[in-house]
C-alpha cells in the first residue's frame, strides 16, 4: 500500500481529479457570455508599443509587438481564471496592491481640486506656526579653547566679558580668545544656520541671550564663547506672497488627507465589520481608524 501511495502516476491522477474539482465549480463559461470575452483595444496596443519604446529606446517590429499582444492575452487569461478560481483570497501582496490602487483612485480625485488664494490664505491663518519666519541674529563671539584654559576657563571667560563690556567698541574683539575656524561676526544669521555652525545648544542660547552686551561662556560643539547680540529679529507670520509655494504644497497634501479619509469612510458605510472579542462600539472605532 505504501509503495502504491509513492506512484508518480497516482499523484497525477489525483492531482487532474482535484483540478477538475475545482473546474466543476467555476461556472460555465458558454453562459458567462461577455464576461468569457477578452477584447485588445487599439488604446491598449499603442500602450504596449509605447513602454517597449520606452525600454528598447525603439519601436517593435511586427513580430515582437505579436508577441507583447498575445502576452497581454495570456495575463488576462491567467487573470480571470485565478479570479474565478478565487486565487486572490486571503494574498496580502495582492490585498495591499488593490489598496494602493484604490487609494491612487482617491488622491487622482483629491488633485482635481485646485485651492483659491483666499482658502491658501485661510490655511495660512490657521497654521501660522508651519510658515512662521525664522529667528535671525547679527551677534559677536570669542572662542575659549576648553582644552587650553582647563581649570582656569571660567576664570578667563569672565576676565575678557569684563574687558569687553568696559572697553566698549574700543578693542577688536577678533584679536581675543582662542583660534577657530568660524568667523567671529555675523549679520542676521538664521537661528537653523547658528545651529549648523555651532549646534542646537548654542543656537537656544543665543535666544536667551540678551542684546547689547557680552555675555557667557556659551557653550556650542567647538567648545565655549564670550557673545555679544547685537540685534535679535524675532520671526513673524509672512504674507502669502512670500510662502505661497510651501501653503499650497501643504494645503495640497492636507486636502489629499482629507479627501482619502472621506473617500474610505464613504465605502466603509457598505460594509458590516466584525472583529472577535470587541464589541459592537470597539469594532466600530478600530474600524474607523
């Protein structure tokens, strides 16, 4: 019996009973009528001719277009008869595509619309702080080589903040403290481009910093600094003029949000969903989301 169960020949027979199973509940094609025909459109022929083009850098020649057509043929008969075969069920690769194609259905929607300037300007006014300017700076510095002064640097700090704020304009600051490559004045320096010179901490600093006089050591990723702020310009709402490029970009994609929210909740509402082990109110927030 065993011996028998290994036949090659058996394993055959049962797979063709299997598939003629299966074929046995596929309903009969001669009464599908228009669903049993495959028709190859003109539009869809050039498409092919286009993206072989498009990847052979030139047109197919007759025979090799044949061949993309009956192709095309083939993937929609293997098509239809995994569809009628039910081969789609339960595939998260083939689940997750469908999804993605419907969600490109709802952003080709959502792109349909195009924003007046009073609604760009309404969206500015309700989210300021996404387009707010930001803080600028024109300041002063000394560098102090920890690594020099060791011990002593706030002894020194404190020596030179004392010397600059008596002296007045009367010293050049550049000839003081240690060498360092960055420059030791800045006019209206952006607050993301004090941070990329001297780091984060620095930049949150200077914020605090008072204007008018030295102060310090401030510390920033070269080491610590004597500042002196001369003017802190604060960062205000721009006019949609000056920003119109990033509302619209923003607006563009809130409203895609939007809309796909909208378009899922408008398809959800045909649907009954159950969830096992939540209750009706559960299912309905997990379902929603």
């Amino acid at each position: 019996m065993k011996r028998i169960l290994q036949e090659p020949l058996l394993h055959f027979l049962l797979l063709g009973a299997g598939l003629f199973v299966v074929y046995g509940l596929i309903p009969n094609r001669d009464k599908i009528g228009e669903q049993s025909k495959i028709v190859i459109t003109k539009g869809q022929i050039e498409n092919l001719a286009t993206t072989f083009a498009k990847s052979w850098q030139r047109p197919p020649t007759a025979e090799e277009l044949l061949g993309l057509v009956r192709e095309r043929v083939r993937e929609e008969v293997y098509f239809r008869e995994a569809l009628a075969l039910g081969l789609d069920k339960d595939d998260t690769v083939i689940i997750r595509r469908l999804r993605q194609k419907m969600e490109f259905v709802s952003d080709d929607v959502a792109s349909l619309s195009t924003p007046t300037d009073a609604e760009l300007d309404a969206y500015l006014q309700a989210h300021p702080a996404a387009f707010q300017g930001e803080k600028r700076f024109t300041f002063s510095q000394v560098y102090l080589n920890p690594a020099k002064h060791n011990a002593n640097v706030a002894l020194a700090a404190s020596s030179l903040v004392t010397q600059l704020n008596q002296s007045s304009s009367k010293v050049d600051a550049s000839t003081l403290g240690d060498p360092i490559l960055a420059e030791h004045h800045y006019d209206a320096i952006s607050s993301s481009d004090v941070e990329k010179l001297f780091g984060k901490q620095f930049a949150l600093a200077l914020a605090q910093v008072s204007p008018g006089q030295w102060q310090g050591p401030v510390e920033s990723s070269y080491g610590l600094h004597l500042v002196l702020v001369s003017e802190r310009i604060e960062g205000g709402s721009p006019p949609l003029a000056a920003v119109r490029d990033a509302v619209l970009r923003e607006w563009t994609n809130t409203h895609r949000l939007e809309s796909n929210e909208k378009f899922y909740q408008d398809l959800l509402k045909h649907y009954a969903v159950t969830i096992d082990g939540l209750d009706a109110e559960q299912t309905k927030l997990v379902a929603a989301k």
